[in-house]
C-alpha cells in the first residue's frame, strides 16, 4: 500500500510551517516510503541521538536546518555528545575537536532541544509512558522506552530523528503497531548460577544471548530473577541491542507487555525456542571479558548507560573505608549529578578517588587518560563496544567486583 499523507502532511511539506519543516518532512517522507510505511502518526516526543560529532555533516545538517528557521514541535532530549560541558577539562582529544563537539550540541539547543544530554532520558523528567507514540534514537534508549516502559518507538538513526521531532509526525511501521511487538523468540532459562546473588549478571547474561541469537526479532525472555531492578532491566536492553539489533524484549512477570508468556506472544507460538543452562549464562558473561582474572587494571568505567540515582545508592557503602588505586570514571546524566551535589554525595565521591562524567561516555569520547591498559566495567555495553571504539582491552564484572578492583589495581573477583 502506497504511504498515504494527511492534510497537515501535506501542508508541512508545501512549507506552511516554515522551510524547515518542509525541508525535514521531505526526507521524512523518503524515509517512510523506503521503510514501506502506509503513514504517519503524531510523534508525542523525540530523543536525538545525532549530537555526538562524527564528522562535518553532522554539523552541516543541523546548522542548516537552523538557518532556515527550524525548531521543534514536541519535548525532545539530548542524546551524549563528544564534550562534558560541565567539566571540559577531562576532555583528552584534541581543541578542533572539542570546538566542533561543542558546537553541534549547542546547535542541537539552538533548534529548541533539551539540554539533557542523557543516553538513559528515561532517568529524567521527560520519561514517556505506557503506550505512548516517541521518535526515539540511541539504541540503549529505544529498547528501555518499548520493553520496560512500554511506549513505543523504532530504532531511528541520526537526522530522521531530528526530522521527526521538527515536524512532530513520525512513519507508522515495526513497532508502533501492535502485532509488530509480539514475541517472535522464547529465550527460556532452565536455571540459574547458584553463586550469582545479583540479578543484573543474570540479566546481562541473558541480553547478551538475546543480541546473538535474535537479531532484531522480537523476544521474550522466561525465568529471569523476579527480583531484578528497573537497572537490571537497563542492563538487559542496553547490551541485547549492542551484541544484536533488539528494539524490544519481553520479560515475563517484569515488563508491561508480558504478564505471561502467552500475553507476550500474543496468542500465539513463538517462531523459535532456545534453552539457556546456567553454563549458558556462565559463558555469556565469561565472553565480556578479553583478559585473564589479577590482570593489572588502568582504570574502572561505570555507567554505561549512565548511572541512576538508584545505582548510586547502591555504590555509596562499597566505598565506606576506600581509597582507589586507579582511575574510576562514573558517566551520569545531569539531573542525577545534581542530586548527588545537593545531598553532599559528590565530594564523598571525588574524596574517593572518582570521577564524574556528564553529558558523554568515556567509550565515545577522549576521556580516558590511559588506553594502553585495561579496562575494568559492569556494563556489558561498554565490554561490547569499547575494545573497537577506543582500543583497550576490557574486564567484566559486577560492580562489587570493580569496586574492589579499583582499590587493588587490579582484577579482583568477589
């Protein structure tokens, strides 16, 4: 079926709402013929994830789109960017660089976007709710939107993201329409490790088996801890969409979508049926890590996506009595910092030995001051992506276990 376009389609694109809309909504409507959309719907809220610099056209899209007047119509929140505009100085690169880093998130700001820059937006005040229509980008972001919120959005790259939010109108296709978010895929775990008494391993575990063997189908995931956290459930999605291409998983009993098994399914046989061992989930997280247990470390990473204010809380008694030995890099959104300040928490933080990070990740960004080492996390995204990003070599482990690492300089397993 042929897209079909609405009055107001219609008039965005003959530029009753300005040049820029009309010149966003032509390539909107590009995208949603290639995508084979039959059309659009309201978009509510949007999340850009173009702000991180990659080069001249990231600052010419965006620079045009403000030369011609552009702003947007619905909330819409930053993705992280190439600088920490509230603490420049850890910028490692080079002044070109931090110039045109700096720059095109300031762009972003110019066209009315919010100054999140936040890869979790779902930790701010512009979390969207159950069922709700988004134009998200980021794939951390999307898959926590669609599987723990139950909004609903595709995984939009960098400037249709952009043009969904200027023209407030986003392609009606994947998974905006329900039978589109049915569980194609039952991930069913038989058992669990004794030994692991954190459910974020468990659920890390299962992500990553999730990106591997689904692709970007729909799954539904069976017998993970019921006691598993809202963060746990970051975890999941952020490395299932790193190791695969998941916008969107159900977990039984935990997300909104997925009451039951049946419910998840909508009724009807999953495509496919993979058992998962405690060996299998063993092995996925002994994968996370490229270098042999008492490996001297350079430095400890967290917050991949970026820390809540719940896995502060969680971190604050582990430092009790500490001194780190090494570099420990905590990346964080701006809202949670600012609770941090208030309740006296970041100077006991930087007391110990962190560093905060806002506004970046230190996997996308010069922040790190030494890359020849490795590097120790708990976030199975950051394990995945940061060895061909920045060129360290990389140890997983639950943050108890980096905590302890950080103070002995090494890799220290609890």
């Amino acid at each position: 079926m042929a897209l079909q376009l609405d009055a107001r389609d219609e008039a965005l694109l003959a530029g009753d709402e300005g040049p820029a809309a009309a010149f966003a909504m032509r390539l909107l409507r590009q995208f949603a013929e290639a995508v084979e959309a039959t059309h659009f719907i309201d978009a509510e809220a949007a999340h850009i994830d173009g702000c991180l610099y990659l080069g001249a056209a990231s600052l010419d899209f965006v620079e045009h789109l403000a030369a011609l007047g552009g702003k947007v119509r619905v909330p819409t929140t930053l993705n992280v960017g190439s600088m920490d505009l509230i603490h420049p100085e850890l910028f490692q690169g080079s002044a070109e660089s931090a110039d045109n880093g700096a720059r095109l998130m300031r762009a972003h700001e110019a066209l009315g976007c919010l100054p999140t820059f936040t890869c979790a937006p779902y930790q701010t005040m512009f979390r969207p709710r159950l069922g709700q229509q988004i134009a998200w980008a980021e794939s951390n972001a999307i898959v926590f939107a669609n599987s723990v919120i139950g909004a609903r959005t595709n995984r939009y790259g960098d400037f249709i993201d952009l043009c969904c939010a200027i023209t407030g109108r986003v392609p009606c296709y994947g998974l905006h329409i329900t039978e589109n978010r049915r569980a194609r895929v039952h991930l069913a775990i038989e058992n669990l490790p004794p030994e692991w008494q954190d459910p974020q391993l468990a659920c890390i575990a299962a992500g990553y088996l999730a990106g591997k063997s689904c692709g970007d189908r729909v799954p539904v995931i069976t017998g993970l801890p019921q006691a598993a956290s809202e963060d746990d459930l970051k975890a999941l999605g952020a490395v299932a969409a790193s190791a695969g291409a998941v916008a969107l998983f159900h977990a039984v009993g935990l997300t909104p979508e997925a009451p039951t098994l049946e419910a998840a399914c909508q009724g009807a046989a999953p495509d496919e049926h993979i058992a998962l061992t405690a060996d299998d989930l063993r092995r996925a997280i002994a994968q996370l890590s490229l270098v042999p247990d008492s490996s001297p470390l350079s430095a400890v990473s967290l917050g991949t996506p970026h820390f809540s204010l719940a896995e502060f809380e969680k971190l604050m008694p582990l430092l009790a009595g500490r001194q780190l030995a090494i570099d420990c890099f905590i990346n964080t959104g701006r809202e949670t910092l600012a609770v941090l300040t208030a309740r006296g928490w970041e100077e006991v933080l930087r007391a110990a030995g962190i560093t905060l990070v806002t506004d970046t990740c230190t996997y996308v960004t010069a922040i790190l001051r030494e890359l020849n080492g490795t590097v120790m996390t708990n976030s199975g995204k950051w394990a995945y992506y940061a060895p061909g990003n920045i060129g360290v070599s990389v140890a997983f482990g639950s943050l108890e276990d980096c905590i302890a690492s950080a103070a002995a300089g090494k890799v220290v397993r609890l």
